[in-house]
C-alpha cells in the first residue's frame, strides 16, 4: 500500500461571480433592456459554467489556484485560513462533490467526508430510520449499520428516543445522533469541515476524543477548523491557505503562530511601540505604549528567557488616583494570561496623581512563557472603573538558543503557554 | 466505496471531465443500499403525520375519474370505446396519475435534493430515478380499486395481462428519461419547475386519457394514429385498456413504437444529465 494517502497536483478551480448590472437612465433603455431580458438572462445563466479557455474576465474568480500537496498515511493535518481562502473548496473537491478546473488529485483508500452533520436527516422519520439513511448517504453499506447500530446509539445517548421523529429532538440531541454515526465511518481517510463548531463543550470534547481514536488507528484525516485550540490538539502539521494559494505547510504550532501574526498582526506592525492621539475630554488618557526588553531597548522581538517590560505612558488631566493596568494574552486571544494593576505594587495611598504625563513600566519574568506572539490591552483606571483602554503592540518571544543564534521557531517540542524549567524530585519507595 | 479485500485499497482520481460520460453501472450497483434508503425515505415520510395517509394514493385518480365521468363522460358525451365511462377513465388515470407525478418529483428533485448532493458524494443520477421508483407504490396502491371497479362493472381481465409488466416498464422509463432530461435543465434554468406543472396538464389532454385513440383514428386514419405512437403513454394507456377491459386487441404496434421512443428518452436523457452533472453543484 503507498505511504501517500492524498497527492494534491495543481489543482485549481474558477468560478465566475456577477458583475454589477448595467443600469439604464433613460426610459428607452430600460424598456429595450426588458425586452431583450429572456436573451441576457440566457446568456447570464449559461455563462455560469461555461468558460472558454484561458479566458480572463473580470467576472472570474480563482477559489483555488495551483495548489499542490502530499499527505502521508496515518497523518492529522489542519487547514487553516481566512474565511473565503479557498478551504472549504479545496475539501468539496477532494469529496468529489465539485470537479476541479484543472490539476489533478489522488487519494490512496477509502473516503468519507464530513462536510455537515446530518446531511441527509429527514425530520419526519425516527432516529432509528435516519441512522441507516445518514449512514448510507455517508458511504456505509446496511449490513455495517447493521453491525454497529447499537454502537451507534449507545454513543449518541439518546437510546430512549431512537424510534421518535428527529423533528422532536433537542438540537443537542440531533447534533449528537448526526455526529455518533459519522464517528463510526471507518474510512481510510477522513475529510473533515468545520463540523465541531456547533454543540456544546461536553460534546466538542467528546468529539476531538473521538477523532483522536480515529486518528491512532492508521487513519488519515485531513480537519479544515477556525478553533486555533482543535487543530493545534489533533494536528501534528497543518497548512495555511491564504487567497485559494498555500502559504506555508508544516509544523501545526509555526502554522497556527503564522495564521495569528497574519490575522492580528496587522492591527500592530509597529515594532514595539504604538503612539496614540491626545484626548482632551478624558480626564485621562493613554497617550503610547512601548514594549522593552530586558536593556530597556524598545523591540517587538525578546529573547524568551528574559523579562520583558510593558510601557504604559498615560496623561491625567484631572488629578486622582489614576493607575495603570495591563491584560496580557496570546496574539490570537485564545488564552489570557493575567491581569495586572499597579495597584499590586504601589499602595492606593500613595497613587496621587496630578496633572501631566506619566509613565508605568510593568516587568514580566523571562523563560516562564512560551516563544510566540502576544498582546497586551492596557488601561489607565480609577478605583476599578477605566477612563481608557488601547491595545499594545504585538510583541514575541523568541527562542535565542545556547549559541545565541536568531532563530524565529517555537519551541515545538513543548507545547504550552509556559516553558519553564520546574524541579522534580524522586526516591525510591 | 468499500474494498472488496484486505489487500485491495480503492484509489481515486480527481480530475475535471471531458465530453461525453457513459453511465457507471458498477459504480450505481455499488450504491444500492443508498438508492433503497432513499426510496425508502420519500415512501415513509410522504404520508407521516398525516390522517388519511396512502388512501391519499386512491383519492387522487378516483376523485379525477368522478369529475371526468360527469364533466367528458356525462355532459360532454365523449364516447368511450363501449365500456362504461368512469371504468374506462380509471384504466388510464391509473398510469397516468403515476407518470405525472413521476415526471414532476423528478423535475423537482435536485433543487430539493441539493442539500445532499452539495455536502456528500454520490452517483447524482440516482436522485432523478428515486421518484420513479417511490411513486410505484402509489400506483400499486391505486390498483386495488380497479380490482373492486372492474367486479362492479362484471369486467374481467384478459390474459394479455401478462404484459403488463412491459407497459409498466415502458412508463418508467418514460419517467425516467423525461426527468433525468427536465432535472439537469430545471437546476440550470428555474424557469423549468414553473412550466412542469402546466407541461404535465397539458400532456394529459394529449395522451388518450379522457378521450379513447379510436377517435384521432376515425377523424385521420390508422397511419396518424399509429404514428402518435411516438408519445409513449399513448401505448402504455391503450394497452392497460386493453389488457384489463378486453375490449380492442393489443395495440402492438403503437406499443413498439412507443418503446422505441421511451428508450430513446431514457438514452437521452441519462447522457444529457451526465453532461451536465459536473456543474450541478456549482449552479445549486
């Protein structure tokens, strides 16, 4: 059997999307427009599948553009990607449900996609009736139904309500029955398309196990997601699609880091510091923000195993008891890490501020968090409430190694938003 | 899409198609159990939750059959080859009610179908086929009241009765043929689900069923007659009539002539679907 499950060879797929219409400002015009109409809708319909060759119009659009890949037997790979960057496209190819324009694709075993949950589902007829007709419409034959059919059911826990209509069913229930049986698909390779965004975290989670399962018997699945937190648990690499093109394939956290510093990082391009504008009316106000390094040099680059700073310089401009804070969390806001006032440090006695410009310096320990991209939202408050809030600049922790070399990986040996050293003990007993 | 064996995996290869596409019977084979399952689906869920459930199968060609017995029979006076008006009526509103609504589900059955075929693969000829086949019970159903008319009326059927299997077979494929053709154009063009409902009424004044081909017989000759034959109900209708009331002989003629034509449909049909099949999604 080839050690290739998928071999994706420039494929490419074009759609054509309406142009805006022509519109008419005088009455003859739209009068021999409506007439001529049965003719233009004619020539409108055909012409959303027909395309002559090399043709290049503004009307078309590349979803998929020479896109070439090769996944290996037994491989968990995450798709990852802007809404609209081609995924979804590249995974109805793959499932044979639309052809591509050109290029080529194999895949070595059997295929089950997921692309919904419960395709198929008729509302009138009982659970027991859907397990065979969702199983048949996702490939199984009847005699494995047959087989698994109360695996099945004992899986999707609603056992007592299998011979009612679905139409009654929770949605919850539903979404578990609709995904129990697909969970028991044994497909060499599995296609997967954001399916775990509906249900709830005890059924995600029930979910993810599952596919882990899947994934340890030899399977290959291939997992396009938005939940940053799912791929990076299932996948060991991934590759990130931008604009029907991949960007990059590899390792799942370099790919994940990648999406996040292309998504957010735009909003923060600012090598470590970010200057806001004056703000008369606030009675305070946050007028930049610095990120530093342990030599008080502003960067948006640190070395991981060393402290760092978050500058947060504020203008009062009624005296009180203003203070500055910080939340800091990873780049893609899927952790948070901590909440920090300077309160914790300066006692709110002694927090008398007059009119002017201040700046508070909050100092992060080194070689706690993990190499990756962060961010900090930091305020300027009184007694709790915030007069203001701005985002700080993106910055990232880098791993300088031993020799001290420049090296923009992330620890992937380690996963984790920390990468401390911790000291074990042991004895014999 | 399962292996055969152990050692046998399947591979699959992706490509855009070219020119014209045979039909996969392999493949078609493969997805039987799918094919019963969804017959099985439009069977059960038509009539769930309703009260009068399959006798909606006999209301429909028997309260057709009163309205035409008084309406053509009654006021119109529209001979009837010698039988009793409404029995007459029956015989061929029995095929009739069947292809009609055949033809239409069929039509109608990718734009419905497209929230299956657009998340999962699989053969997409099936989903034309899959209300030729469901709508047979309706017309098994039907049946048992001609049994009960055909005992009013002292009528008993002929042995040509044996044949009924090919006329039935004919009107499937007629069903076939003309809904694997009206579904790949309706999915293109939504023009066709507006105009089906009104095609269908009008090929029912075309074919003989309120009004016995003898008549196209006497106002223009056998040879105009026999050449109508093309329309494939005209066979499947006189030769129910013909097996069940004994009246006329078996029109083999039209018969053959109407199997020609309802294969040639068929034939059509399944290549112009294929044809068309690799942009159904894209234009769903």
């Amino acid at each position: 059997m080839s050690d290739i499950a998928i071999e994706v060879n420039s494929i490419s797929k074009r759609y054509r999307i309406g142009l805006k219409e022509e519109i008419h400002d005088t009455f003859i015009g739209s009068l021999t427009s409506w007439l001529k109409s049965p003719i233009s809708n004619y020539r409108k319909v055909h012409y959303l599948s027909s395309f002559s060759n090399n043709e290049e119009s503004d009307d078309i659009m590349w979803a998929l553009n020479d896109v070439s890949f090769k996944i290996n037997r037994g491989e968990i790979v995450g798709i990852i990607g802007k809404n609209g960057a081609g995924k979804s496209t590249l995974l109805k190819i793959l499932s044979r449900i639309t052809e591509p324009t050109s290029g080529e694709a194999t895949i070595n075993g059997n295929v089950a996609s997921l692309l919904e949950v419960g395709t198929g589902f008729h509302p009138e007829l009982s659970g027991r009736e859907n397990i065979y007709l969702n199983g048949t419409i996702l490939g199984m034959k009847r005699d494995e139904i047959d087989r698994k059919f109360d695996e099945i059911v004992d899986f999707s826990g609603v056992d007592q309500f299998i011979d009612t209509p679905v139409k009654r069913y929770s949605s919850g229930m539903y979404v578990r029955l609709a995904f129990s049986i697909a969970a028991h698909l044994e497909p060499d390779v599995l296609l997967v398309d954001e399916v775990l965004a509906v249900g709830d975290i005890e059924f995600q989670n029930k979910c993810l196990n599952k596919m882990d399962e899947v994934a340890k018997e030899g399977r290959t699945v291939l997992f396009v997601s938005h939940n940053m937190g799912s791929v990076g648990r299932l996948c060991s690499s991934a590759i990130l699609i931008k604009d029907g093109q991949i960007k990059r394939e590899g390792n799942v956290n370099e790919i994940i880091d990648l999406y996040s510093k292309l998504s957010f990082g735009k909003i923060n391009n600012s090598n470590g510091t970010i200057n806001y504008p004056e703000s008369r009316d606030k009675k305070a106000y946050i007028s930049s923000v610095r990120i530093l390094d342990h030599q008080d040099r502003i960067t948006s680059v640190l070395d991981q195993s060393k402290p760092f700073k978050i500058e947060v310089c504020f203008y009062v401009n009624e005296p009180s008891k203003f203070y500055a804070s910080a939340t800091l969390s990873t780049i893609d806001e899927t952790v948070r890490i901590l909440n920090s006032r300077e309160i914790e440090s300066i006692d709110t006695e002694h927090i008398d501020r007059n009119k002017g410009e201040y700046a508070s310096k909050l100092e992060f320990p080194g070689g706690i968090l993990n190499c990756g991209s962060y961010y900090a939202r930091v305020g300027v408050k009184k007694m709790g409430i915030s007069y203001d809030m701005k985002p700080s600049p993106s910055f990232e922790l880098v791993d300088y190694g031993n020799v001290g070399n420049f090296q923009t990986t992330v620890k992937s040996n380690k996963r984790g938003i920390l990468a401390m050293s911790l000291k074990w003990t042991s004895k014999k007993i | 899409m399962s292996s055969i064996s152990e050692s046998l995996t399947p591979t699959i290869v992706i490509k855009p198609k070219s020119g014209w596409q045979l039909i996969d019977w392999k493949e078609l084979i493969e997805y039987r159990d799918l094919f019963y399952f969804l017959i099985k689906r439009d069977v059960l869920a038509i009539y769930k939750q309703t009260v009068l459930g399959f006798t909606w199968a006999i209301i429909r060609p028997v309260f057709s059959m009163i309205v035409f017995s008084v309406v053509f029979g009654g006021l119109a006076k529209i001979p009837s080859d010698g039988i009793p008006y409404p029995i007459f009526s029956y015989v061929a509103l029995i095929p009739w009610t069947y292809f009609a609504a055949a033809m239409n589900t069929s039509t109608q059955s990718l734009i419905s179908g497209k929230g299956i075929f657009t998340k999962v693969y699989f053969p997409r000829l099936i989903i034309p086929l899959i209300p030729v086949l469901s709508k047979l019970v309706d017309f098994a159903i039907a049946f048992v009241i001609l049994f009960g008319l055909m005992a009013w009326y002292g009528i008993s059927p002929t042995k040509n009765l044996i044949f009924l299997p090919v006329l039935i077979l004919m009107m499937m494929l007629t069903a076939s043929g003309i809904g694997m053709w009206l579904s790949a154009m309706a999915i293109q063009y939504r023009d066709i689900p507006h105009g089906v409902g009104f095609l269908s009424q009008m090929l029912m004044y075309a074919a003989p069923v309120v009004w016995p081909l003898s008549l196209l017989e006497d106002k223009f000759g056998e040879s105009v007659s026999l050449a109508y034959g093309i329309y494939p109900m005209v066979g499947v209708i006189e030769g129910f009539r013909s097996a069940l009331l004994g009246h006329n002989p078996m029109p083999w003629v039209l018969i053959g002539i109407g199997a020609l034509s309802a294969i040639v449909l068929f034939i059509s049909g399944a290549l112009y679907f294929k044809s068309k099949e690799r942009i159904f999604v894209d234009v769903a």
